[in-house]
C-alpha cells in the first residue's frame, strides 16, 4: 500500500524538521552502545540461526508479564517483541509472534540494537534510551522503494540522514516502520506531530541496523525489515511489546 511522499517531504523541509527522529544519530552514530551486533543470532531462550521460524503455539507472548501483557489489544494478532538485554544496554533481540487459532507462534528472531544508554519508562528527546511499552505499528515508508509492505508505506527521499551524519548511518532509514510513541497514527513516519509535546521525543522507529545503538529506536538487518514490512498486517493489529527483560517481565 503506497503513500506518496514529496508533499510530506517538502512541509517538513520548510519547517527546518528534516528526520525529527528519536533515532536521530546526528553527531556520529556509534557513541556509546556496542559494535558486536548484539550478539548475531542469538535469541532469548538460547541461540538460533537469525531469521528461522519454528511454530511453537505459546500461550502468551513468551517473557512478557502481565503489566504489559495487559496492555497487548485484544484484537493484536501481530506481535513484534524486543528484549532489551539490560536496562543500560544497547543489544537486544527482537522476535515476531503470530496469533493462531492454537495460540502464539514464534515466526522470526533477529539480533538488533535499542537506544545507545538503554531503556526508560519516561522517555524525553535526547535521553538516547528506547521507550518501554506496548505501541501500534500502523504506519511504514523509507528510502527504499515498498518492498511489498501491507502496512500504508511512505516512499520517499525525506527519509535519507542529513549528510552531516556519521557515514553508517547512510542507509539506516532505507526501511522504517513507526513505533506509535508520542505520533499521530495514520500519516506517515515523517510527521512531525508530537501530541503529548515536543519534550516527550518522538520520532521512535523500527528501521534498519547500523551496528551499534540508536538514539531512541530499535534496529535490525535490511532482510529482517523487509520481512517485517511484508508480514505486518493491519487487518492484524501489530503492536510491539518493546523494553529490558526486566521491565517486560515486571
């Protein structure tokens, strides 16, 4: 489902708000954080090539409690699940779970990266940690051209890093899904809106993985994208469930 992107692109350049995102890496991209790429193909419950699928029919989401469980939609068919290895760190895994008839499946699993400093339950711009929380996924675009997205995908070059960017930040934004934090759902991840204020931050993604921390969202690999702007469906409801394993276990 594609979203033109020039009209968005030319009222966020006239607003001087180029890439107003939390993952924003502006001064270099790789400070703090850790280059080792989160320990490649492991996954929370022990190692596992990266992107294979096993159907495991799970009552609930595995490793999430019920603080946050309880916040998952009842509808929520679609789960993106990212476990933060720690509170201060900036590794995680993220898995993709799918609600059958049987229960939840386990679908995929990549290594990835969060914020460089971390998690919080009170995130502000700047802070360089991910939201924790339980958030929608409704809106996707990126550099790239659609790969087959089912989620409205915004195809634009607005989403390419400024130049004065760290060199591997170059294709981060080629894919992007929104992580609704602190957006206005149904536009497209360039939007600048921030409805509970510019000091909460914004601008949190699902984009693609540079090999360390970000400054708010969370990263995995080019293919690990495109398999989830292929799988996510809004007829679906994906949220994603997104924190340090402490926090989502809580």
């Amino acid at each position: 489902m594609r979203r033109e992107g020039g009209a968005i692109w030319a009222v966020v350049a006239a607003a001087g708000l180029v890439l107003v995102a939390g993952c924003g890496d502006g001064a270099g991209g790789t400070a703090g954080g850790s280059d080792d790429g989160a320990g490649k193909g492991k996954r929370p419950d022990g190692p596992a090539r990266e992107g294979s699928g096993r159907s495991m029919h799970l009552k609930n989401v595995p490793e999430v409690g019920a603080a946050l469980r309880s916040k998952i939609p009842a509808d929520s068919r679609q789960v993106v699940a990212v476990y933060g290895k720690g509170p201060d760190s900036a590794d995680a895994t993220v898995v993709l779970y799918e609600k059958g008839a049987k229960g939840w499946d386990r679908k995929e699993s990549w290594a990835g990266h969060n914020g460089r400093r971390g998690w919080t339950l009170d995130h502000h711009e700047g802070d360089k940690r991910s939201p924790v929380g339980v958030f929608a996924l409704t809106d996707a675009g990126g550099v790239l051209a659609d790969p087959g997205a089912k989620l409205p995908y915004t195809h634009s070059a607005a989403f390419t890093p400024p130049p004065y960017w760290s060199k591997n930040t170059r294709h981060d934004f080629d894919y992007v899904v929104a992580v609704n934090y602190n957006r206005v759902k149904g536009t497209s991840p360039l939007d600048p809106t921030r409805p509970e204020g510019q000091a909460k931050g914004g601008g949190i993604w699902l984009h693609m993985d540079h090999g360390s921390g970000t400054s708010g969202c969370v990263s995995i690999s080019k293919s690990g994208m495109a398999t989830l702007l292929r799988a996510l469906d809004p007829a679906r409801h994906p949220v994603v469930v997104m924190g340090d394993k402490a926090r989502l276990s809580g």
